[in-house]
C-alpha cells in the first residue's frame, strides 16, 4: 500500500509461497506490530478487517505465562467484537463482582456489577492469562495477520521521508527481527507504513528513546503466586475477585476455572526493603500470614509455580504517538492493577489505535488529527482510574470504600467505573464528581490525619537508592 494515496486498496496477505519467503527475508507490510499480547492482537485483528496488510512478532511461543487474569465487563463487548466471546468464555469463570475487606472494618463489602448504572453489564471473566492471549493471538491469524512468535524486533530505523522498495511501495520505517533462540544472529528486515508498539511493560520505543517515566504518586512492586485448594466462596460469587488490604499496600485474590487461584501482594519500596533475604516465596507466605482471612482461605493450599515478583509497577511515556508510529496499552502507560483495568486498557487502545492507524494509511491529510484524537483517548481511561487508584489505601478513601451510599447515584456510578464502562456515553461523571467532592470534603475533616498519611504515602512511594530487589 502507498501510504500516502488515499485511494488505493490496501494490500492483501501474500500468498503461502510469497509468505514461506517472508517467513526468511522479511518483507513489507502496511503495519507493523511488535508484541502478540492483548492490546497487539487487537489492534492487528481489527486492521486487517479494514483490509490492511498487517504483521505481528512475538517474542515468546504461546502459550506463555502472564498476570493479569482478571477482566471486566466492558471486554465481554471487545470479544463480541473479535468474534471470540465464546472461546474466552469457555476458558473463563464467571465474575459477578468484587469485594473488599479491610483490616480497620469488621464486614466485607460486596459490589455486584449487575447493579451499575447500565444493567446490562452483569458480569466479567477470570481468566487464566497464557490461555486468553492465545486465543486472541490465533484469532488474529485467522483473519489473514501475519504472525510470528519467538520473534523479537532488535532495531526499529524511522524515516525522515518516506522511501520505496524494490516493488515501488512506499514505506517510512526499517524493522530488523530476529528469531529468539537463533544463536547465529540470523536477521529479516521488514519495511512498513507504520508501527505500533504493543510490547507491554516491556515498553521498546520508550525505553530506547527514554521517553519511560515512572509514577512518582504511585511507585509500587508486585510479588505474586498461584495456589491450589484455596478457600473460595460460595456458588455464583465463587469467581469474584478479593482486595485484602493490609498495612503495606494490599493483596489480590483471584479464583481460575482450573482450580488454581492467583494470589499477589502490591507494595511499595521500602517494604520491599524489608525482605532482607528472605526468598519470594517466604516474603510472601510472612506478608499472607499478617492477613488472617487471607491466611485463613490459603491455609490448605500448595504453590503451583515459583513465586514471582516484578517491580516498578506504574509508569507512563511522554508521549503515545508519532506520525508513523503508536504506543498500545502498556507499552506505553501502566497504573496499579487495583481494578482490573490492565487487559481491557490494552484492548481498547487496540481498538482506537486501530481507526487511527487506517485514518493516517487512508486519508493523510487527516493524520495529525487521527493522531491527536488518538492521545486523548488512550489517556482519559488511565486517567479516571487513577484518581482512584492513587488514593485507595488511603484510610479516606478505604472509608468510603467499606461503606458505599448511593445519593446522587453515586455508587452506581463507581460500579461502572469498576466495570470499565467509561468509553459508551454511560452518563456517570456528574455522580463520579460528587464522589470525589465527598472524598475531599471528608478529607478536610479529618485534616491532621489526612496531611500525615499523605506525607506517609510520600515516604512509602520513594524509590530506594538501588532498584528495588525482585530477584
């Protein structure tokens, strides 16, 4: 495709000869997608609808281990839309909501997504994440994509003006690749009209540009493990996910359909710190043990895989975009997993950046503002999670947690901010404001206690000297 003539067709896959060649030297593609997660298969999935001739490298072979197993009811309408809602269903559990249990209160608190403002988003997945990425990966496949795994993209070379290939297609960036275990170095080039970057926290653009920023409101680490025989709860609410708060941060407690639930802690540096030691798997296990009910539904339960850990939890780029090139979901910002909100962020810039992408190859006179409409969309989701992210250990904000009022609708409209209904014209944000004005007004009366615990929560934040130790 000529990316800058409006009115020619885009090209189509090649053909299995031409594509067994590519598969060894490379090639030219309208776009170029690095990274088969999510946000990757997504977008790539929704461009080659629109007709473009769309690769998509992996590094890892799936299935591959990832976090991130719980969703929320705004992706059921994402797998509508990729034509996969039957196959995520089939790997999911149901989750009617989440509940909150708190050190400071004597009750869980319950929230059912069936009582948001739209009532028509009931429920969500668990998912088990190595599962859910490949189906979404396949599915991409199945609608012509080209894709690679065990691929990793080793240079990305953007071009000042655009330039033409031997077959006279104009391109404006030089890819070399390379397989993963090819211990010979061998490399492909591919040239491309565009790239998205989709590699999740590995972020590629952002770190070799250094455009990566970490979150100084919210520098977190996670360390997290998977069980078996875990208590859960009863009947429908068995799948449901659990936030156990504690003194350092707060734990998840997510049930999967194959008996294993994933259990992780989220804290910050200088508790970190204070591991001094002791393996991933004790740090652990110590923390669990300081949270009785949690200690309680892991008390005959066994570790199914090592302890993992992984730092540095939130961060963002200066920027998601240039004129032939997008950031998708983490790879270019990431908050605090408290909500669920990581998988169908990623889904959904896949599909912004997917109309925007066909905008710049289609209609270029319309780039800059495809663009532009581009960045304001993948921000206003992290955006109006944030606020709450920021402040949910804090005792304010834990308060109004533990004992939600719906004056105004407003708990209406904090289920469907848990939801992710945010992008549908759902008219929430007059009752999301007056939530936040009773944060702040009780805030204020309680002003001594507020003032310290944000000069804790400044303190706790703090990056340590040395990176924090996830090893």
């Amino acid at each position: 495709m000529h990316a800058q003539d409006a009115t020619s067709s885009p090209s189509r896959p090649p053909s299995d000869a031409h594509h067994a060649k590519a598969i060894a030297t490379g090639g030219y593609c309208d776009v170029f997608v690095v990274g088969g997660g999510p946000g990757g298969s997504t977008l790539s999935t929704l461009l080659a609808r629109k007709g473009h001739d769309v690769v998509m490298v992996e590094k890892e072979h799936h299935p591959r281990f990832h976090i991130g197993e719980s969703l929320l009811p705004a992706n059921l309408e994402l797998f509508e839309t990729l034509g996969v809602a039957d196959e995520i269903a089939q790997i999911g559990i149901d989750k009617w909501g989440a509940e909150f249990v708190s050190p400071e209160h004597d009750h869980t608190q319950h929230y059912n997504f069936g009582e948001g403002w739209d009532k028509s988003m009931p429920k969500a997945y668990e998912v088990e994440r190595a599962e859910f990425d490949r189906i979404l990966f396949r599915n991409a496949a199945r609608h012509q994509v080209r894709t690679f795994e065990g691929t990793k993209v080793v240079d990305i070379e953007f071009h000042d003006a655009a330039r033409n290939d031997d077959q006279g297609r104009e391109y404006h960036a030089t890819i070399t690749t390379q397989a993963t275990q090819d211990d010979a170095g061998t490399k492909q080039t591919w040239h491309t009209a565009f790239v998205a970057d989709a590699t999740g926290r590995d972020t590629f653009l952002a770190n070799r540009h250094d455009w990566k920023r970490r979150s100084r409101k919210h520098n977190s680490a996670a360390v997290f493990g998977h069980f078996r025989n875990a208590v859960r709860n009863p009947g429908t609410t068995e799948g449901n996910i659990t936030l156990f708060w504690f003194d350092h941060g707060w734990f998840w407690f997510i049930p999967l359909k194959n008996g294993v639930t994933s259990v992780g802690m989220v804290t910050w540096p200088y508790h970190m710190k204070s591991r001094q030691g002791r393996s991933l798997e004790q740090f652990l296990y110590d923390n669990i043990d300081t949270v009785p009910e949690l200690k309680r539904r892991l008390s005959q339960a066994s570790l199914v895989r090592d302890v993992q850990a992984t730092g540095n939890f939130s961060y963002s780029a200066d920027r998601s975009h240039g004129k032939r090139f997008i950031l998708v979901g983490d790879a270019f910002m990431f908050i605090d997993p408290v909500f669920s909100s990581g998988v169908f962020l990623a889904m959904q810039s896949g599909v912004f950046g997917s109309e925007a992408i066909d905008t710049v190859l289609r209609e270029p006179a319309q780039a800059d503002q495809a663009l532009a409409r581009y960045d304001r969309q993948v921000r206003r989701g992290p955006k109006e999670f944030s606020w709450f992210i920021y402040r949910i250990t804090k005792p304010v904000m834990r308060d109004l947690f533990m004992a939600p009022r719906n004056f105004f609708r407003v708990k209406e409209a904090l289920i469907s901010l848990l939801a992710a209904d945010i992008h549908r014209g759902t008219p929430i944000w007059r009752s999301i404001r007056i939530l936040k004005v009773i944060y702040y007004l009780t805030s204020l009366g309680r002003f001594r206690r507020a003032v310290a615990d944000w000069r804790a929560h400044r303190r706790k934040v703090r990056p340590l000297t040395n990176e924090t130790d996830t090893r």
